[in-house]
C-alpha cells in the first residue's frame, strides 16, 4: 500500500519538502523568541502543522473524501501497513541453482555457507531501509522468503529483483570478435579460452530488435566480488557508476595496462549477457567507471541494487503463494483489544492522578502516536512484532517524559511559587533530564539501525520515529496547551494526587543487600543457561523442519484449528502453523516445528483433520464427504512433505544484532561520560547489563523459549533501563550541584526525589504490558512476559544498582564526586564546543 500525499510522485515530494522547511524555520523562531505569546502562537502553529501533515500522511486527502463520503472503508483508505504477523502476505520460494566448473563442466555441490550467502543477499536487497517486514529462510537447497501484504505490482517489482542474479564479470575481447563470434555460438568454429556470449541489440527507442554475439576470453579479469558500490548516474538515468575495492581497481590497473587504448574492447557481461562493450579509451582504468548503455533510470536502479549485493549461485522463483498471518487472526485482533485497553488504563490512571495536567498529557501522547503513525505511513514501514515492541518502549518514554514534568511542577508549586512560574520552571528543570533520557535512547535506535538487519533494523526505524514525536510533543505541545489554558482562565490552580509517601529512604545504605540479590539472580540464570544447553532456544536458533500438506479437494482447514491441534500435543520445540494457497488455488497447511516433533505433529494432522486420513473415512461421528450419489468418498492419507529449516536467526543475523547493541551501548557510554563523568558511564553500562543477565535468567528458570520475539523484547528492555537509569542520573547531577552535605546523602535524596515518578512511569508502563500477556493471545505471552519482567528489574536496577554503582566507583577512584561535576559544568560553561 503506498503512501500519496498528493496526486503524483512529484507533488508528493514538494509537499514533503515545503512542509518540511516551513516547520524548521518555525522551530527555529520559537527557540529564538523570548516572548511567552510568540513563543505560544509559533509553538501552535508547528503543532497544527505537524498533525496535519501527519495525519494526511496516514490518508491522502483524496482517499478521506472518499471516506467521508462513503466510497471507500478506511481499512481500504489509510496508508499503514501491517506486518507478516499481522496481515499475512505472499512466499516467493527460489531454488538456488549450483554453478558448473568452467574446467570439468561437472556441478559444484552447494554448501550451507552458499546458502546462508545468498540467503544474506537476498535479505539486504529487499530490505534495506528496515521498513519492510520480509523473512528469509534457507531450506535445504531453496530459500522461502516471507513479504506482507503487497499489491501485484509491487510483487512483481520485488520478484524482478529477487531473480536478478547480478553475477558480474569484465573480459578482454577477441581482437577478432566481429568475425569469429557468429561462427563460434552456431557451433561452426571453436577458439581455445574464448566463449561467445549474447547481446540485445535495440534500435533508437530502446527496444530490442535482434541479437549479436561477441567473443571474450573465459576468463574473467575482474568479477562482481570486488564491487564496492553501484549507484544510477541521475544525470544520464542510462549509466551506472562502479567503485571498486581497493583489490579490484588494482586487478583492473592490471588488466587495463595489457590493453591498446583505441583499439581493446572491455567486455561487461551480466547474468551471461553483455550488457556493455566498450573500447578503452586511456592507458589505464583503476577503481572507478561506468557500465552504459541502460534504458531507464528503473533499469538502473534495478542493475545498482543488484551489484551492489550480487550473487554467487543463479536463483529461479520457483513458487508464489499467499500465506495467513504469522499470528493468526484471532491472536492479532485480541492483540489489538489488548492493546487499547492497557492505553485506556494508562489514560484514566493519568486523568486521575494529575487531573486537569492530565488531559493536556493525553493530548500529547496523541500527537505522539499520530506523529509515530505518520511517520510509518509516510516510509512505508510495517507493524510488526519488534516495531511493536518500539511502540511500547514510546509510550513508555512519553509517559515518563509527562511525568517528570509533572513532578518537577509539583515541586516549584510546593515551593510557594505560582502557576505561570512553576509550569516554566518546571518545562526548564525537566528539560535536561527529559533530552538526555532520549537522545541515549535515540543513539542507539540509530546505530541498530545502522548496523543491524532485519526485525531489529525495523525495531530501530519505530524507535527513532517514536523518539523524536516524545520529543516534540512532551517539550512543546504540552507547553503550548499550558500556555493557552493560562491566557484563557482556564487554568488557575494545579492539583495533582499524592500517593507516594514522603518518607525519605536510605536506599545507599541497602547496596550490600541489593549487590546480594543481584549476584544470586544472575548466578543462577547462568547456571541455568550452562546447564539446559541449548534446549531454552526456539527453532528461530537452532533451526528445524518446515512439513506442508496439501488440503484435500473438498476440505478446509483454518490456522486456528491447525494451531490448536498443535498445542493438543507435548512436543520439544514451540511450533506453529500457517495457512497458504498457491497461485493456482491449492491449499497447504504449513508446519513448522522441531526436527524431532515433526513425527509427532504429522500423525496428530492426520488423525485429528477429517479427510487428511482414510480411517476418518469410515468414523460416522465426522463430518463425511459424499460424491454425487451421495455416497461416502474413500480418503486416502493426504502425503506431507518434510524439509530442513535454518535458524531464521542465523549467526550473521547474531553477530549484527549482537555488535549493533554494543556499539550503541558504547556510544552512550561516550555520551554520559561527557556530559555526566565517568563514574556515571560505567554505572549506566553496569545496571543495563544487570538487567538484560537477570531477564534472561528469569526465562531461562521459568522455562521459557527463546525465539524472534524474544529479541524485540530485549531491545525493548535495553532502552527502557538506559531512559529509567538517566533520569535518575540527571537529578543527582543537579543535586551534587546545587546542594550541600554528605554526597552519599545527596544521592539518596535524588533517588527518593525521583521515587515518584518511578514508581508512576514503571506501573503505567507494566499495566499496559501486562493486559496485554492475560488478554493478548498465546502468542504474544512471551513478548509480554519478558518486557514485564524487564520493567520490573529496570525499576528495580535504577533504585538499588546504578547509583550505588557510581558511589563506590568514585570512593574507589578516591575522587570527590562532587568537585567532578562542578568542575564538568565550569568547563561546559567555558568551552561549551567541547560538551
């Protein structure tokens, strides 16, 4: 489903555009002005601005006429897309093709790294932005590939650029090739080294008109491998532009120094055909030149995507087939139910706790999500079970961003001060904490989705947009609505309950207690994980056997009764079932499973589906299927195939994950260095690691299956315990600065300032999840369960670890952690291009 903003491509780009930059230069105005009703009107007019231009990027105007009229449903009219799990979508099933030795002519037999290597290839052309939720799994010698739900021309577009082998090669001609080239591909003439091969030959208008041949040498002098980069050339729209490694421009000065300029044809041969030939036109070519000759800017496009993630085998889709959602209907729509029913206690526990403030924080949020929405709408990322997890690390983050607002208001009102001082004071002081809090979040999101691939790039893509809508709406919409509500009189007076006591907690003095708990937690989940092996990991790990039947003529068979004939029977491994239809109407039932359940799970099918087994046939208790003479027609065992699946999480898959999150973990660490010291860094670095070691131990004791969504999960959780631990780092630095005594007094003072809006953030955000694990579905348990256990030890490591952390690190440094960050602020003050 694309998105239109406007009648055509073009508009839609200068509307993009125009909105873009007009909402920067008002941005720009109302940071500038220190006038409240500037401030007020530009802040207004961004707001509106942004929300129109979000929401029109979920439906067209167009499309919401038709709405509004009655031409057109809205599930029809919006530009969201649901993911795999949510929509269902189409299979594409490519054959990977073995090559042949130029030498012996003899089949080179595919190995599992050739497979995992085209199945990466094919993961990085159709998916590199994260937007699109396509799965990618090798089955022994074929690769299935998952993509939602797409219209046929967008199918048929992708299909053309699975099927573009892009196997490369640039050859030295036959100094005879005119002559010896027809001859040599009729069969009539053979020339030792040298092998014809076939171009189109087109007239004015591009079209093809015939076929010549040319003679090149077999040997290639340089091949696709050493292509580092290929982008169109937009001044041409026909050529496209060729980096190559720092190998390949020395193999091609090599090769180029053995030809005569003028006289030498370079020969470049694509999928065996000559896409361009070309006379050397200087001495020598190094790491950069064109290939021409190209129809359409499509066309070049097609040929960059190509090269630059080429492949080593050749492919064939054998096979397109429309598939049922991953979690199946009724899972996503109990999903959904669960969903807005956590948002509406979150909503009424808001209104009630802070009333009037309240409903300024619900607007908000809605900005937030419509922005979230939009922005998903407008790059055509999917809904899908990490992106959701992205969604539910925002509402987190919003939440607390309202909250920390909130309370730093309560504070300036306790203090004695008026409504208008105290919403400015408290949009001020709230301000660091709120910045540094997302913008660690938000160097992570970007770095995931740098270096990652797959579920956890489209996690990354959700993340960031969801980030920078907190951003706006926490620090400006909510101020605006403020600023209205005083200059209209409806806003006289703030009262917020109180349902955290006051009682001033020695929370420090419990570290030893608290390291204890910890070290026996994460012990214990080790010993756990050292000890079951790998009998905690899903078949997204390990791998395991993909078994399809095909439905009888006359029978159907929904995901829901195939999924619960699967929970019917103890197996080793989760399983799951999917529902697909070939392009010619035949009907399977997909399996996937463990190696060893596949046995187990093809007897419990056929004995429990009617007509998937004759003795069914026969059992006058079933449903029978009569000929037209109405006599029962004899069934006979409906044959299941069985083949090898890989890990749908395979190492390289890992490893990026792995990487990306260590890196984004270490640019935070850069980042709270300099703007908080060291001993914060490593606090920060200890109480994330903390928690991810004691979630994972936690499922690992409880039994529970590591598997895909597991991942979302713990990215979820990553973020949440580096926002929750800031927050409460941010107020300890200005405690340091701005109060005296005893420094292990000040940082329990700032954990019991922060206490309430702990509390308040971490049960807002674990109700939301928790509606979602006792009313979501079975499939969503897991999800649910792990971010649960998340919040839960999140909250947990920002009270009791991370601060603890940085006061023994600082005692064992023997510094004064106080002198540390005034001397920090006097230098940011100083040389504030430094901070």
């Amino acid at each position: 489903m694309t998105t239109l903003l406007a009648s055509s491509p073009g508009s839609d780009t200068t509307m993009v555009l125009f909105s873009g930059v007009s909402i920067l230069i008002l941005l720009f105005w109302y940071l500038a002005t220190d006038k409240d009703r500037v401030k007020r009107n530009v802040g207004s007019s961004i707001v509106v601005l942004i929300a129109a231009f979000s929401f029109f990027a979920i439906i067209s105007p167009s499309n919401l006429m038709q709405v509004i009229s009655g031409d057109k449903e809205f599930s029809d009219a919006h530009n969201l897309q649901g993911g795999i799990e949510i929509v269902g979508g189409t299979a594409f099933i490519i054959e990977v093709q073995p090559n042949i030795d130029e030498g012996t002519g003899e089949e080179i037999q595919l190995t599992p790294s050739a497979m995992d290597t085209a199945k990466s290839i094919l993961e990085k052309r159709l998916n590199d932005s994260g937007t699109l939720d396509a799965r990618v799994s090798v089955q022994t010698n074929r690769i299935e590939i998952q993509i939602p739900k797409i219209d046929p021309a967008e199918a048929a577009a992708l299909k053309k650029i699975l099927i573009t082998t892009a196997k490369l090669t640039i050859h030295k001609a036959h100094p005879q090739s005119q002559r010896l080239a027809e001859l040599v591909a009729a069969g009539e003439e053979t020339v030792p080294g040298y092998r014809a091969y076939p171009q189109d030959v087109k007239n004015e208008a591009g079209e093809i008109i015939g076929t010549r041949y040319l003679l090149v040498s077999r040997k290639p002098a340089l091949t696709g491998k050493e292509v580092a980069a290929a982008w169109p050339d937009r001044a041409t729209n026909t050529s496209v532009n060729i980096e190559l490694t720092s190998t390949g421009g020395k193999q091609m000065e090599d090769f180029t120094r053995t030809l005569k300029p003028g006289i030498d044809l370079i020969v470049s041969i694509l999928d065996g055909k000559v896409i361009n030939a070309a006379t050397l036109q200087q001495q020598v070519l190094s790491s950069r030149f064109q290939i021409t000759g190209l129809d359409s800017l499509e066309e070049c496009i097609e040929l960059s995507k190509g090269l630059s993630n080429p492949m080593e085998n050749d492919i064939e889709v054998i096979d397109e087939r429309t598939i049922s959602a991953t979690l199946g209907e009724a899972t996503v729509k109990q999903g959904i139910n669960a969903g807005l029913a956590g948002l509406a206690l979150t909503i009424m526990f808001v209104l009630l706790y802070y009333r009037y403030s309240g409903i300024v924080a619900i607007v908000g949020l809605s900005l937030n999500m419509l922005i979230l929405f939009g922005a998903m709408a407008l790059f055509n990322a999917s809904f899908t079970l990490p992106g959701i997890a992205g969604i539910i690390l925002t509402i987190g983050v919003a939440v607390d961003a309202n909250v920390l607002i909130y309370e730093r208001m309560r504070e300036e009102l306790a203090a004695g001060k008026s409504v208008h001082a105290s919403i400015k004071a408290a949009y001020e002081k709230a301000f660091s904490a709120i910045f540094d809090a997302n913008i660690t979040t938000l160097l992570t999101a970007l770095i995931l989705f740098w270096q990652a691939t797959g579920s956890v790039k489209g996690f990354a893509v959700t993340l960031t947009m969801g980030i920078l809508g907190t951003m706006l709406s926490a620090l400006l919409c909510t101020r605006v609505m403020f600023s209205w509500s005083e200059d209209k009189g409806i806003l006289k007076k703030i009262k917020f309950l109180d349902l955290v006591p006051k009682k001033v907690i020695d929370f420090l003095g419990k570290r030893k207690l608290a390291f204890t708990l910890s070290v026996v937690m994460i012990a214990s989940g080790l010993v756990a994980l050292v000890s079951k092996g790998d009998s905690h990991l899903g078949i997204d790990f390990v791998g395991g056997s993909v078994t399809r039947f095909e439905v009888p003529t006359g029978q159907s068979v929904t995901q829901a009764e195939a999924q619960a004939i699967i929970a019917s029977v103890k197996t080793e491994k989760a399983a799951s079932a999917q529902i697909e239809k070939t392009a010619g109407g035949n009907s399977f039932v997909t399996l996937k499973s463990g190696r060893a359940d596949s046995p187990i799970l093809i007897e419990a099918i056929r004995t429990q589906i009617p007509g998937f087994n004759d003795k069914k046939a026969i059992d006058p208790t079933k449903p029978q299927i009569l000929d037209k003479d109405g006599k029962p027609v004899i069934l006979y065992e409906v044959p299941a195939s069985t083949s090898a699946v890989s890990p749908t999480l395979g190492g390289e898959f890992l490893k990026n994950a792995i990487w990306a999150l260590s890196l984004g973990i270490f640019c935070v660490l850069i980042y709270i260095t300099l703007r908080f010291e060291f001993s914060f860094a490593l606090g920060a670095f200890l109480a994330l690691v903390h928690d991810i070691l004691i979630v994972l131990g936690v499922l690992i004791v409880t039994g529970q299956e590591l598997s895909l969504i597991h991942v979302g999960a713990f990215l979820t959780i990553a973020g949440y315990s580096i926002n929750d631990t800031i927050v409460v780092f941010d107020r300890l630095r200005e405690d340091l600065k701005t109060k005296r005594g005893d420094v292990r007094d000040v940082m329990n003072s700032a954990i019991n300032t922060t206490l309430s809006r702990t509390i308040i953030t971490s049960v807002t955000t674990f109700v939301s999840v928790a509606v979602l694990y006792f009313y979501g579905g079975a499939s969503l348990k897991a999800f649910s369960y792990t971010i649960m256990i998340g919040v839960v030890v999140g909250t947990y490591s920002s009270i009791f670890i991370a601060s603890p952390i940085v006061y023994i690190f600082s005692k064992v440094r023997g510094i004064n952690l106080r002198r540390e960050v005034l001397d920090a602020e006097l230098e940011s003050e100083i040389n504030p291009q430094n901070v």
